[in-house]
C-alpha cells in the first residue's frame, strides 16, 4: 500500500504509522524539504562540505539570505579573472520558470525583487553530447527514484527514464540575445527533443 498524506500529517504521524503500520509506504518522509528544495538543499551541502559546500553541487547562495556574501564571492572572482556566469532561478518552482543567466551583477541583484531565489556557479564547462547536425549541446538525463529504507540504505530506479538534448549549439547559445535561456531551450519541451528508453527491470 501507497499511503498519501499532506506535509503536517506526515510529521506527526510518522512514528506511529511506522510503529503500528510498518507494511504501508509513505509517499514522503519528514523534513523532506532539506533535500527538495533548492535553497535547504544548498545549506545542507555546506553542512557536509563547509564554506565551500559539497563538491557535487557548484557555489549556491540564497539572494535573500546570503546577497553579501554572493557580492564578495562575485567580486573575488572578478579580480581573480574567473568566470563569473552565474544561473538564477526561484527555489521553489521548477520547468526552468523564472530562471535567467548572466555574468552581470546588478543583474542578479535585481533578481531579488521578484520571487525568492538562489544564485549558482553556472558550469562554464558541462559535459555535452555532440548532435552531428547540431554540434556540442547539454543534455539531461532525468531518474525517478524510490527511497525505501535509509539504514540499510535501499533505493530503487523506475524502469523507465529520460533523456533529453537541447536543439542549439551552446556556444551559439551563449552568445546570441537568448544567453538567459540556455536552461530553458533545455527544460522545456518545445525546444528540445525527447527521448524515453525502456530497461528491463527494476533496479536496486
């Protein structure tokens, strides 16, 4: 059995449903946001990692929280001649809504003025996927996984998943007036192609 249940419900009914129903699956587990959304998500990996945080998830801060430290961090990296193309986007939507691209301070400073928001490195150099008629573009690939049990940890991987490839050159992208969308030319459908490939099995 699948069991559904709202955020608050979940938290304080967690214990004993799995006390007095240890058989049922919950569809979510407590505190679940720490890991699912995206600013909660950056504090945790610095948790992990200190200052810098995580090694798996490039410079994060929260603009409404952490703006100072983003302003130092941008200029540090100014001086050092760095890259400094950094990726905007709502912590708490997804499909690439609201999410913009830019090298340019003010930029990101004035992002703060609409829905709240994180700001992270942009990886200036991704792995890409060479499209003969194309040439080198980003790509997705994208899991739907179960958490079952965390000590042990158990998960498994839905037998079916998704690639998806962006349709434009990424140089080609970057320097062209869409710069900001690059995301989104990934995430949403009308610009990309999709691919779904079956598995055999489940995997664990």
């Amino acid at each position: 059995h699948l069991t559904l249940l709202s955020p608050f419900l979940l938290t304080s009914c967690c214990r004993k449903l799995s006390e007095e129903r240890p058989h049922v699956l919950l569809n979510q587990f407590p505190c679940e946001t720490m890991v699912t959304v995206k600013d909660c998500l950056a504090s945790v990996a610095r948790r992990v990692g200190g200052t810098e945080g995580a090694k798996w998830l490039p410079r994060t801060f929260n603009l409404k929280t952490e703006l100072p430290q983003f302003i130092s961090h941008y200029q540090q990296n100014q001086e050092r001649g760095q890259d400094n193309h950094w990726i905007c986007k709502p912590w708490n939507l997804a499909r690439g809504l609201d999410t913009h691209i830019t090298n340019n301070l003010n930029y990101v400073i004035r992002q703060r003025e609409s829905t709240p928001k994180v700001v992270c490195k942009y990886l200036e150099k991704p792995v890409l996927f060479e499209r003969q008629e194309v040439g080198p573009v980003k790509f997705d690939i994208r899991y739907i996984v179960l958490l079952r049990s965390v000590q042990p940890l158990q998960l498994y991987a839905y037998n079916v998943f998704w690639l998806r490839f962006s349709n434009r050159y990424l140089n080609a992208v970057f320097t062209s007036s869409w710069h900001n969308l690059i995301e989104v030319y990934l995430l949403r459908g009308g610009n990309c192609i999709f691919l779904f490939l079956m598995i055999p099995n489940i995997l664990q």
